[in-house]
C-alpha cells in the first residue's frame, strides 16, 4: 500500500552540483478515506440490517496531487474548507496513508495543529515537560528552556493552572510554544496561527521566519490568507482535492480570491 515514506533520502547528484534540494516531494499523491454516520439506530432497525456497521461515505479528499517544496522554502496551501489542505498535510506528516502515488520527505517532519494531544488535567508547565519528552528532549534540556516557553507564551501564572482552564488562545500559546521546544527539519502548520490574540499571532509568525531561516522548511495551511501572505514565498491552491495553480504567493492568493 502507498504510504508516506519519511525515511532520510540520500543528497541526490543534482543537489551536489547545485541544484537546490527538496525537503519534499510529492508526486500524484491520491487520498480516499471514509467517514462514518453517527446516527443512533433502533432496535429493530438494527435487526433489519442484519446488525451490520455503521454507514459509511467514502470522501475522496486529494486526487492526484504533485509538487515539490524546497529545503528553506515557506510555502501556503490555501482553499476553502473540504478543499483536502489538512489532509495532505496530515499525509506529509505520515499520519494519513495514500490511496496511490508518493510523499517522500528529508528529514523529521513535526505537525503543529490546534488539536495537539495536551492533557488537560495537568498544569501548563507538566504539558511542556510531557511535551519535550515525546519529541526526544531530555528533562534537564526541556527545564533548560521552560523560561523562554514562559516568556514566548505570556501564559505567566496560568502556567501553573490545570489547562483544562485555558481559553482556546491560551491553549493555542501552549501548544505553539511546546511545538518550538524542538525545531523539526521540516515544521507543518495547520491553522495553529489562527488563534490566539494579535501579539501573539505576530509573534508566532516571527518565530515562523527565523524557522525558515535557518534553512528549515515551513508549509502552512491556515484561513489567514495575509498570514500567508507575510510568511510564504510561494503558495499551492487546492479545490476539492485538485490542484489548480502553484507559483508565487500574491499570484495564487489573487487567482484564489477571483474565483
């Protein structure tokens, strides 16, 4: 079965002669998966249909998508909702197999997404800890940069409260800032940006750009097209899974918004 293969790539010819490298390459990627009714079903309706499964819908989320993203590079995928962005990022991140085609990737990939698994029941400060040890960090290295994850927060004493506690922004600043304990080679961000107060956006798009700079390579999927607008070079436009334009940001953003 096709699935996302995040094993490290060897430095290709092209890349020592120096043709820029790719961070990632996906080349017609398809994606199917199904989604399951929650309707609640009487007993006798049950018994009609031989107690079989629930109802199911297949959704055909990406269909035969390719492109490349460059080592360093920031790119924006934009279009309306259904239009397969999260998905494809989920597949880039090896949490969603393919259908058909293949997404190679060099390098370790983190997602950072609003729905980042923190626990709720354990202070701000338990989740960075938490946090910094799933991504391989050691305790002294995660007690090393919990001021900073503080500051960069401005979650101040809320640190200490259970997060159950903390309004969507504030959940928002938790998780970025746990996601930036660790810099991964390749960082995907799905709408985690969208939250969270002003300051805190303009911050986060801060730290986004020094990511980038440091050669590491960014691919953001948010609603906020002058998010993307600020912090990607380039941009893909996705429409019901189809690819329909690839080139510089402002172009794709312009095609986007004129349809």
């Amino acid at each position: 079965m096709p699935v996302t293969d995040q094993r490290p790539v060897e430095q290709p010819i092209g890349a020592l002669l120096g043709t820029p490298l790719n961070a990632v390459e996906i080349d017609h990627a398809d994606i199917r998966y199904r989604v399951y009714a929650e309707r609640h079903l009487s007993a006798r309706e049950l018994v009609g249909r031989g107690f079989r499964g629930r109802e199911s819908t297949e959704v055909h989320a990406v269909k035969d998508v390719s492109f490349d993203v460059a080592v360093g590079e920031a790119l924006g995928i934009v279009g309306s909702n259904g239009s397969g962005k999260s998905t494809l990022l989920r597949a880039i991140a090896g949490l969603q197999s393919l259908e058909s085609g293949k997404i190679r990737v060099r390098g370790d990939v983190g997602l950072l997404g609003v729905g980042a698994a923190l626990k709720p029941t354990l202070s701000g400060f338990r989740n960075v800890v938490l946090g910094g040890l799933a991504m391989g960090l050691s305790r002294a290295e995660v007690d090393e940069k919990m001021d900073d994850i503080v500051e960069f927060s401005g979650l101040g004493d809320a640190m200490a409260r259970p997060m159950q506690t903390y309004s969507s922004g504030m959940r928002a600043r938790l998780t970025f800032s746990i996601a930036t304990l660790r810099i991964p080679d390749i960082l995907l961000i799905d709408e985690a940006l969208a939250v969270g107060d002003k300051e805190f956006r303009e911050r986060s798009l801060q730290k986004v750009r020094e990511i980038q700079a440091t050669a590491g390579t960014v691919i953001m999927v948010t609603h906020n097209l002058n998010e993307i607008r600020e912090t990607c070079s380039r941009a893909v436009w996705l429409d019901q899974g189809v690819k329909m334009a690839d080139g510089p940001t402002n172009d794709v953003i312009d095609q986007y918004e004129d349809q």
